[in-house]
C-alpha cells in the first residue's frame, strides 16, 4: 500500500465537479480529506491522505493534474518571512493544527513548526504574502 499526503488546489473552473471521487472509482484509490475549504474567489483547496497501489496513485495524479489541479506533496516546507509579517493575525484564523497563533499580551503571530501540518492554508489567508510555502519534489508526483 503506497500513501502520501497531499495538498490540491482546484481552479474556480473544477471546485464543483466531483473530481476526487473519481480517484476511488476509476483509479481503486481511497482518501481521507483532513481539510477542504472554498476560498473566497471560489478557488479550491483540499487537503487529503492518497492511498492505494503505486502505479494507480501515479494515474491518479496525472488524472488530476490534467483537470489543472495542482498536486503538492506535505513533504514541503512552510516558512515565515518575518520581515514581511505585520502580525495581523489573518493566518492564525485558517490554522487547522494550532502552529500559527497569537502571544499575548504582544499580540505578535507565533509560529510553531512542530506543530505545522503544512496544509498552506495560510499561504492565501496572508495579506502580505509572508508565509512562503517551499516546495520539495516528489518522484511520484512529477
């Protein structure tokens, strides 16, 4: 059994089709979706747990890629840019693990790696782009 965590991102034009469904029907591949969340310009993003034999995983992520999803291992990085980061908070609010929060009495963002999923919730979330999300490619997936 191969399994990875991913992190897809759906283009306004594939939000409402039922595109991961089809990875169990015609690929034999199950999932479990940790977070899923509709941006407010209609742009999808889902985070899940891929699981099935190898070469149906790589069909599968070729399946979704052609329907323009972007396909990112949570074998990535999420980093801050602290000298961007205003500390507004705005990415403490998409957190799912808690790794982003707010120190009081500061009111400064905190951001614990250990804690990070790496799911990049807060990548759109920031409006100063301060969390960065570095990429490490991933045989499967390329």
């Amino acid at each position: 059994m191969y399994s990875r965590m991913l992190v897809l991102q759906f283009p306004k034009t594939e939000v409402g089709k039922p595109i991961v469904c089809y990875l169990a029907i015609d690929y034999n591949l199950t999932f479990n979706i940790l977070k899923a969340t509709i941006l407010p310009r209609k742009e999808g993003i889902m985070v899940l747990e891929l699981s099935g034999n190898k070469k149906d995983f790589n069909r599968g992520v070729r399946y979704l890629k052609e329907h323009g999803i972007q396909v990112t291992p949570v074998g990535q990085d999420i980093n801050r840019n602290r000298n961007r980061c205003t500390h507004c908070g705005a990415c403490t609010a998409v957190c799912p693990t808690g790794a982003l929060s707010i120190k009081r009495p500061e009111m400064s963002v905190v951001f614990n790696h250990k804690k990070c999923s790496v799911c990049g919730l807060c990548v759109p979330a920031c409006p100063t782009r301060a969390m960065e999300i570095s990429t490490v490619d991933h045989p499967a997936l390329t």
